[in-house]
C-alpha cells in the first residue's frame, strides 16, 4: 500500500479544478471520486458472481460429502478429483468453458463453483467424518434412522468446519471472480481489467476495483463469521 | 412421577449366536437367559466374552447370527430396527450426549422422534431433571457446561424419556471416577426402586455387579454362559473353576456387601445404668460375650464403655471413660460396618435400632465367625431394598 499511496494526489485545496486528471500511473482520488457511480454496476456484478458460485459450490460439495460420508473409499476419490479440478489455471477453466457453455455469467459461476468444490467439500467431509463417534452410536442407539442422524446430529456438528470452508472458498472467489471478465460476466474484473489495463495501464480503476474486492472480501469474510458462530451455540459456552 | 406408565416385560434369549463375519468362533455362542420383568439383569465377564455384542442385540445394533431374543413374548426380528429401539433406553459408557443441543434437547431426542407433543415433551423433561436430581436451569445449557457425573444422569434420563420397558445400558458408570460412580450407583438404585424397568446392565466389574444385580449372567470367552443365578448365590456356591477365579478370592468379603448388621446373631452386652451399683455390673461381667460393660441412659442409647476404673466406685457414675463409637445402625451394610469398627481401632462396636436404643454389640469376631461358618446363610435383598451403602 506504500507506494500506492505515494502516488496518490489530490486536489490542492481551494482548487476546483483537478490536477491528476489524465494521468496513468498515479492513483487520482478525483477521478475516482467523480466516477464512483461507475463501480456500482460491476460491484453488484461481483458480488451476485460471488454468491451464486459459493452458493453453488456449496451445494454440490455437501451433496459429496453426504454421499462419500457413509462410503468412506469415495473421500480420496473425490478430494482427489476436487483437487485436479483446483490445479486448473483459472483463466485456462474460464476459457476452456467458453465453447461449452459460451460468454456469460453461466461460465463464470461454473467455473468459480468448481473451484469452490475442493475447499468446501474437503471441510464437510472432515467435519462430517470429526463427529463423535458416541454421539452417532447414541443416536443410532435410540433409533435415529441414517437421515435423521445426519440431519439432525452430523450435520449441526459438521456446520462450523463446514462454513470455515465455505469462509475460505469465499474469500479466494472474490479473487478469483476479477477473471470472470474473460468469460464475459462483468463484474469488478471489468474495472480492473477493461477500465484500467486495457487503458495503457490506467492505475485508478485498478486500484479502486482492487480495494472493493478487498473490502468486499472483509465483508463477506465478516458476514460469515457471524453466520458461522450462529449456527454453534454450543462452542461458545463457558466449559468446564 | 408416572415412572411405571409402561409395565416392564420380560427379556429372553433364546438359544442366541453371533458370530461375526471373517471371526473363528462365536462371539457369542447359544446363549439361553431370562430376564424377569423389573430386574436387572448384569452381563459381566472379561472382555471378549461377548457381553456387549449380547446385549446389543436385544435392540438390534448387532444382528443376531441365529436364535432369537423376545421382548414381552415378542422377536426383536418382527420390529424394524429404529422403532425397536425408540422403545428401548440405552445409554453407553461414552455417554454420547449431543453436543449441539441443550440438555433439554438432549432428553427430548426420543420423545421428538416418536411424535409427542410440544408441551408433553417439555413436561417430561421437567419431570426427568427433578427425578435424577438435576435443578432445572441445566435445561438450557450444553452438555459441555456439565461435569461427567452430571452428564451421565442426563444420559440416563434420555434413555428414560419415552418411558422405555426396557433398558440397556453398557458400563453406564465406566467412565467415572470412583467416588462418583458409587454415588450413581446408588441414586440409579433408589431410581429404579421407582421405576422398575427390566435392564440389562454390561459391566466388567464383578464388584458392580454383585452390587447393581438382581440377577448376573457370568459370560466366559467365546461367549458361553458360565453362570447365572443371585449375587449371593453366585458367592456361596459359584459353578466352576472360573466363576470362583472370577467373583475373586474375597468373595466372603464381598458378601459382607449384600448383608446387613441386622441379618446376623449379634453379641448382647453387659448393661449398666447411671446409679447403679458397680457390684450389680461386674457380676453380669463375668463369662458375658462382650467383657466390657456399656452405659446405657433411660432410654437404653449407649453413653459409653465403662472402664475398670469406672466399675472401681461404689456406684455407676454419669460418665463412661471411653467413647461408645462406632455406633452401628441395624441398616448398616455389613461390609461398611467392618470398615467402621477396624478404622476405629476399637473391638466391639454398639449397634442400634432405629430409635437408637441399644440392639446388641458386634465384635471382629463375631464377622469372622460367620465368614467362617460354612452354612452361612446370605438374606437375599430385592433390588429395592438392597443395601445403597
């Protein structure tokens, strides 16, 4: 942030006029100030790719977790594939999609949702796998059936490991999604990328797209959090 | 509380084998065994002796190889096995407390499962935490703000919550440190003295079970039944070789367990009251069992032993020279009431009725005289009623 921040200049005061208009390679708080209006669209862009993917990635990651959960040999199966899937460079998965399923959001959640998978599917397993094995046997003992033992012991259990993944995969996709420009789905890559590098290396949009993601990041990381310590009361009682 | 709102039913095994995939032999091998409705029933042995898998297949954790088990008449096999075992409590040595529900939650799991109603759950729970002895405000807290011995009451009253007629519980007790575990021991037995449940109860320990049994199923490896009979059955006349090795080299101390002060012939003492003429005293001294003469006041309740100095005076005076204590009760278990005269260092020890009126003396030789009398007979105690000491 240094050296961001020694470039930064801004209007002298008294001044109307702005002075670092024009130029590239300082960041111009005027600029950004007067065309904040422009970083709305793609942060609302950003933030829908965000969700939807972490979203989806979610879903298709405990829908692994509860099929590997009582099938043990699946576990290295499907870290394993999750993880090959990882290992793809992210603007090659973009690229890849683009013949399949063309430009558009579509690609983009795809994409960032499969990235989500190895993350998030590897914290449910772990968390499902971490329940006490007494607590299951007792639940088995009063006649809980699978479902019943899953839904309303493992998986209560499981929730804060579960959501510690989904707090990373967040996290990483808010990084992640600036590619999604390059599957056409908008979002703060377009600042970044379109307003900024594209524009003889532009550095206020650069700047401001990075600092919302970042701050989007905060946000989202925070939300979760939240989230996180609702769901599991139980962790935060006084032991003894 | 409605403790016995189902009626206890009787548990049978019949001719049961189980033998496990890719074992040699039987874990457990044509195991015959009634359990009479209200009794417990404790399966002891070493381990592998297919204790455990016995008795998880009354609810049907384990699948039972071939034979059949029947509840009230009825096979094990004719129920699925998740509405079987909502009938039947269980509770584990790990406990398995929920640890993301409240202890409310907890004791609610059956109740929610079969379907009861909001207010009748929350009444039950109500009607469990006072019966095991916990306030009511736990019910909101986690299983982790409990200590162990709390959590293991809760265990119990989750087991309890539907009203099950029968109960399995596998070394209930294993997990806790012995002063506590004697402590639920005996709450669980003034419990049950309530309740009536048929249970089975796993245990390895033969002191728990001469203590929490009505009747004990001695298992030996390979999953045979070697023994099965009463506590003081199974002391005075055990089957076999390893039945004897099993109940321990002690077992005439252990029966001092299941007795009471009052279910032996008891010393009688010379008595002496205040003003009395010490010549009066010491002529019932001569060839009395006991050769020291007891202060008695009106009411008969010891004061203290008079000591040869004492009866030196022309009359019995207001004050003994040596205290009277131990005072025994008639209730006392007799193993507590051995423990008592030895840790006082003293012979003879008081023993009193219910009013504290004098009933007799015991004496270290008078235990071992029974211990020692090979037709010693043991009173059997109902469960109900069994000494809690």
């Amino acid at each position: 942030m240094i050296p961001v921040l020694a470039q930064i200049e801004v209007r002298e005061a008294g001044e109307g006029a702005t002075t670092c208009q024009g130029k590239n390679d300082t960041f111009c708080f005027d600029y950004a100030i007067d065309n904040l209006g422009d970083y709305l669209g793609p942060t609302g862009e950003h933030l829908l790719l965000v969700v939807l993917s972490v979203v989806a990635g979610l879903l298709i990651a405990l829908g692994l977790a509860v099929i590997s959960h009582r099938r043990r040999w699946l576990v290295p199966v499907f870290v394993g594939s999750t993880g090959i899937i990882y290992t793809i460079p992210s603007i090659a998965l973009f690229l890849l999609l683009l013949p399949i399923t063309d430009r558009g959001i579509a690609t983009a959640v795809i994409a960032l949702a499969l990235y989500n998978l190895q993350i998030v599917y590897r914290n449910s397993a772990v968390g499902l796998n971490n329940v006490p094995a007494s607590a299951r046997e007792a639940g088995r003992g009063m006649g809980m059936t699978d479902r019943q033992l899953l839904w309303k012991v493992e998986m209560p259990l499981a929730m804060p490991e579960i959501i510690a993944g989904v707090r990373i995969a967040t996290v990483s996709t808010v990084a992640i999604a600036t590619l999604a420009i390059f599957a056409g789905a908008g979002g703060l890559g377009e600042v970044i990328y379109t307003d900024g590098i594209q524009r003889d290396v532009f550095k206020t949009p650069i700047v401001m797209g990075s600092t919302i993601c970042i701050l989007m990041a905060i946000v989202l990381d925070a939300v979760l959090l939240v989230v996180q310590r609702v769901v599991s009361p139980w962790r935060r009682v006084r032991t003894i | 509380m409605d403790g016995s709102g189902s009626g206890a039913v009787s548990v049978a095994f019949k001719d049961v084998t189980k033998v496990y995939p890719g074992s040699e032999g039987p874990a457990v091998d044509s195991l015959d065994l009634d359990v009479g409705a209200g009794e417990i029933c404790v399966l002891v042995g070493p381990s592998g002796c297919g204790k455990t898998t016995a008795m998880r297949m009354v609810n049907r954790t384990v699948e039972i190889t071939s034979g059949d088990i029947e509840i009230d008449g009825t096979s094990v096999s004719r129920r699925t096995p998740s509405e079987l075992r909502r009938e039947i409590g269980y509770v584990i040595q790990q406990i398995g407390l929920f640890p993301h529900r409240t202890i409310a939650q907890n004791i609610a799991t059956v109740p929610g499962l079969v379907g009861w109603e909001r207010d009748r759950i929350d009444a039950r729970v109500g009607e469990l935490l006072e019966l095991i002895s916990l306030p009511a405000e736990v019910a909101d807290r986690y299983p982790s703000q409990l200590s162990g011995g709390q959590q293991q009451r809760v265990g119990v009253a989750r087991a309890l919550a539907a009203d099950p007629s029968v109960m399995l519980m596998d070394e209930p007790f294993g997990a806790i440190d012995p002063i506590n575990r004697e402590r639920l021991q005996n709450e669980f037995l003034r419990l049950q003295a309530e309740i009536k449940k048929t249970i089975l109860f796993v245990t390895h320990d033969i002191d728990e079970a001469i203590k929490m049994g009505d009747r004990i199923a001695i298992l030996r490896e390979g999953g045979h039944l070697a023994q099965y009979a009463t506590p003081a059955e199974l002391l005075m006349d055990p089957a076999d070789d390893f039945v004897e090795d099993f109940v321990g080299a002690d077992r005439a101390l252990k029966r001092l367990a299941l007795m009471r002060v009052s279910d032996i012939d008891l010393w009688e003492a010379p008595l002496a009251h205040v003003g009395q003429a010490t010549g009066e005293v010491r002529a019932k001294l001569e060839g009395a069992e006991v050769p020291h003469a007891l202060l008695v006041d009106s009411d008969r309740r010891p004061i203290g032993w008079l000591s040869d100095s004492d009866l030196r005076q022309e009359v019995v005076p207001q004050r003994a020279d040596s205290s009277p204590h131990p005072i025994l009760d008639l209730q006392d278990v007799m193993r507590d009431a051995l423990s008592d005269v030895l840790q006082a260092e003293s012979q003879y020890a008081p023993v009193v009725d219910g009013d504290g009126r004098i009933a007799g003396v015991l004496s270290v030789e008078v235990i071992g005289d029974f211990l020692s009398s090979p037709d010693a007979k043991v009173e059997e105690h109902p469960a109900a009623e069994r000494p809690l000491g």
